[in-house]
C-alpha cells in the first residue's frame, strides 16, 4: 500500500472565500438599493456556487481514497495500487471533480475504494441529479423537465441524457415492489374491504414499439391511405397500458334510493363515503394484462394474507379480464366478488331511454332512473325483458330499437355482475372511479400531453415514476434505487461483497475542528 500524500492546505479556503464574498455583498450599498426578488435571485446564484465549492471541499478531503486494507475483487484476485486519477462528477451544484486511488491487475478492471464509499454512479450525474430528473420527467415532458432542472439547479442533462437518467431510475421498480411483499404484514387496523380494479389506456407509440398485430394493421393502413392527416392519422398508434389500483377501504351499506335519490340535493345531504385507504396505483405497456392483473393478486395477497378482508374487483365490463380474475381467485380459492362498474351500466340504459323517448328529455330521466333503481335492486334480468318488451309493443323498427336491444343484451350478459342489491347491503363500491381517476392522471395527463411518440422503455420508464409518486412510495423506493445502485456498481465487485474502507487524507486529519462554532437547528417535528 502506498504512502498518504503530502498534507494539502486547507480544501475549505475556497468556500470560506465566496462565503465572505456573499456577507460582503449583503453589507453593501449595492445590496442596500436592490428589491427583494432580486436579492433573492442573487443569493440563489451565489448560495449555489457556495454549495459547490463546499461539496468540492469535502472531496478533496477524502481524495485520494486509499484503502486501509488489502484490496480483492469478486473473484478474490489481489489487486494493487494504480495512479491516481480524476473524475467529473456533475451534482445539483455544478460540476466537481473527484480524484481517487484505482486498484488493478493484468487482466482485471480498476476498482476505486472511494466510488464505493461515495456511492458514485457510473455515468457523470450524481444520484441527487437522477433524482430530479426522476421528478420532473414524471410531471412534465422532458423539455420542460430539462428548463427546470437548469433554473433550479447547477446541472445541466441534454435531452438524450435526460432520458437515459429516467430508465435508469425506474429499473428498480418491480424489486422494490417484491421485496416489500416479501417484507409485508398483514396489518390489523387497515379497512375490510380489499379493492381491486383494472382498466386500459392507449399511448401513441413508435412504429417499432406497437405490438405486433397494430404494426401490422399501421402498416396495411399506411399502403392504402397516402394522403390522411389530421388525427385519424394516428389509427393503429396507439399500445394499450394496463393499468391497475388495489385499496382497501370501510364499508358503506346504501339503499338503491341513496344511489339515485329522488333529487340532487338530497345526495349532498348524506353521510360522508369513506375515502380509499393504502391506494396503490400502476400501469405497465410492457406487461400483458394477464401479467398485471396477476400482479394485483399478488399485491392483494400480501396485504391480506390470512383472507380476512372481503375481495372485491370492480371492471367495466372487458371479458378477458373477467375471465383472467375469475381463474386467479379460483387457483387461490379465492370468494371474490365481481362487479361491473354501475355507470356503465347507467349509459346503456340511457341510450335505451333515448330510443324510446326521442327528444323528452324529462320522460327519459324518469324512465331511466326507474329502471336503474331496478338493477339496483338486483332484478337486471327483469329489466332486460321488460324493456325489449317495451320496444316490442311500440312497434319499433329494428334500427330505433337498437340501443334498446343492446342493453337487454349488455344486462343479460353481464347479471352474474350486476348483483348490487348485495353490495349495497354489504356496503362494498360498485363504482369505477378510482381506476379511471388512475387512468387519466397516471397515463392521458402524462404520455398524451405534447402528443409526442413514445419509444417502450422511456414511456413504461415515466409511467413507473408517475406510480410511485400516486402511490407515496418514491421517497422509501429512492432508498431502495440508491442501496441497489450501491451493490451493482460496488459491493458486488469486490470479496466478500464488502467495500474496502478508505483512509482519510492528510488535510482532513491535520485541520482543527470546527464542530464547535457550529450549531444544527432543526425543524420542528424532526428527530
């Protein structure tokens, strides 16, 4: 092992300097005669050139980052010491440079000691700035993303970058996900009722990234229309995301007249509907839905190991679905309920109205309301016979009663789930919001906004992040990310999967303390 290197002056100098510079400026006449936003956009220039020189001081007393103890890679080669070498490492601050000790032999890459203990990432954005990036990709379209990182930050990511740094910060969203199910307890105090729900939602895609069958149909497309513009255009665009929510929440047992009271006024006059409790939101376009919904299942068993809650599933009416839910809840011997979503119901029964009732607006309510009051009384087979029945005498010609014969058909179908005289007595939902408020903030808010083609890693990259964020979880997956991080680039390198610790340098030794003068205030609530 090498020799410290020689004792350095003070790596601080250069920070107490633009400290002093900065309380100079304030006790000026020039400060004297600024307003106050400018003050502000001063100090936020000056306090970041501050803060970088700060971090830079603090490298540079930890560099050169020699081990204090025999170096060996994963393989259990000793490993020398190599020169010393720098490298850029670009924070929210601004750029710093960190000089390290590599350890090597023929036929072995170099491992820095200090990378591992710095956790520095690979590539030259620090894990602060992926973390920004995460953030605002997750909120707004990468040009807009990028100008808020360069006016609120000192680092600067090209759009290619850019993106890069958001695949690299969602890699880690399946792990962390199934290593807390691993982790998981059931938990006493949550509500009874386990909610689970699945929709769809379409993402205009790169040519190269549709599934197979929209290449195809875009491609016939294409040969026979040459001159189409305008939105029809983007026919045959679109992957479908599969998008999932799973919550639990109390129970609220209503009377078919709660749902659909006699007037307006008297709904807002009720007791207050439970709020979803533990949402946990998420799409993928990557993942077949037989592979999300199977994931809801496993989300779901986690939360309720011992099957004490009552499951319920709420759809819109997607066979495929149905049928995959179904199949699961039989294979875990499951009693899961099935719904489909009561307005659904309710526009196919209004567009029957509309046939029988052209242009009366009023008759239409009443008609309607009477017979969804019906359906919710859990009679949707009678209803369907009545209402054909009702086309029937009236003698409708087979074009007007469509809409009527499409309803009997979608409740005759559909009554095995349509049973809502049971969920109202057990006071489960029999509603969609929940998944269709997760469809249009999770993916129409984000993928759809600048109109722009998505390549499949970028878009199944933000939609992770946007989920963490609706699902409180991106702070504790952050942690996870950066631990993850540190065993890829680090810890697995090395014996024993344990990073040499570093000697510190001469500066940082020979320097008196100033722990003294200090004095950490904290925020209230804070530990």
């Amino acid at each position: 092992m090498s020799a410290l290197p020689c004792p350095l002056a003070d790596p601080f100098a250069a920070a107490d300097q633009a400290y002093a510079t900065i309380t100079e400026f304030l006790r000026s006449e020039e400060a004297w005669q600024v307003k106050h936003s400018e003050l502000e956009r001063q100090l936020d220039g000056m306090g970041r050139e501050l803060m970088r020189k700060l971090l830079q001081a603090h490298l540079d007393l930890r560099q050169p980052g020699q081990a204090i103890e025999p170096v060996r890679d994963a393989a259990g080669t000793a490993l020398t010491p190599t020169p010393v070498h720098g490298r850029s490492l670009e924070s929210i601050f601004g750029t710093v440079e960190v000089a390290r000790t590599g350890y090597g032999a023929a036929g072995t890459p170099s491992l820095h000691p200090l990378d591992g203990a710095l956790n520095l990432p690979p590539e030259k954005y620090s894990l602060e700035v992926r973390r920004r990036v995460a953030i605002e990709a997750a909120k707004s379209s990468f040009d807009e993303g990028i100008k808020t990182l360069e006016m609120y930050t000192g680092a600067h990511v090209p759009k290619r970058q850019f993106e890069q740094q958001v695949i690299g910060a969602a890699q880690d969203f399946e792990t962390f996900y199934a290593d807390r199910q691993t982790r998981a307890r059931a938990d006493p105090h949550t509500a009874p009722i386990l909610v689970l729900t699945v929709d769809g939602k379409g993402v205009v895609m790169r040519p190269e990234d549709l599934r197979e069958p929209t290449q195809r149909a875009a491609a016939a497309r294409a040969k026979t229309f040459t001159a189409r513009l305008g939105g029809r255009g983007r026919l045959h665009a679109k992957r479908m995301a599969s998008v999932a929510a799973i919550y639990t929440v109390e129970p609220f047992a209503r009377t078919p007249q709660q749902i659909l009271p006699e007037s307006p006024t008297l709904q807002e006059t009720g007791p207050a509907r439970p709020r979803p409790e533990h949402k946990r939101v998420w799409a993928s376009l990557a993942q077949s839905p037989e592979a999300v919904i199977r994931e809801m299942f496993e989300e779901a068993a986690h939360r309720d190991p011992t099957r004490q809650k009552r499951w319920v599933a709420l759809v819109d009416g997607n066979l495929p679905q149905i049928d995959h839910l179904q199949q699961l809840a039989e294979e875990r011997n499951i009693p899961l309920i099935i719904l489909v979503d009561f307005i659904h119901v309710a526009q196919y029964v209004w567009k029957a109205a509309g046939a029988l009732f052209p242009d009366q607006e009023l008759a239409q309510d009443r008609w309607t309301r009477a017979h969804l009051l019906e359906i919710l009384r859990g009679k949707a087979s009678l209803v369907a016979a009545g209402i054909r029945r009702s086309a029937t005498l009236r003698e409708m010609a087979a074009a007007e009663r469509k809409p009527v014969d499409d309803c009997a058909d979608y409740l005759l179908h559909y009554s095995p789930y349509l049973q809502y005289d049971k969920a109202l007595a057990a006071g489960v939902p029999i509603a969609t919001g929940v998944i269709e408020g997760t469809c249009r903030h999770l993916v129409e808010d984000r993928m759809n906004l600048t109109g722009a083609r998505w390549s499949l890693t970028g878009a199944e990259a933000v939609l992770r992040l946007r989920a963490l964020r609706s699902s409180n979880d991106f702070d504790a997956y952050w942690k996870f990310h950066e631990q993850q991080e540190y065993e890829r680039h680090h810890a697995s390198h090395y014996a024993d999967h344990r990073v040499p610790e570093t000697v510190p340098s001469a500066a940082s030794s020979s320097r008196p303390s100033r722990r003294g003068t200090l004095k950490i205030v904290r925020k209230e609530g804070e530990s």
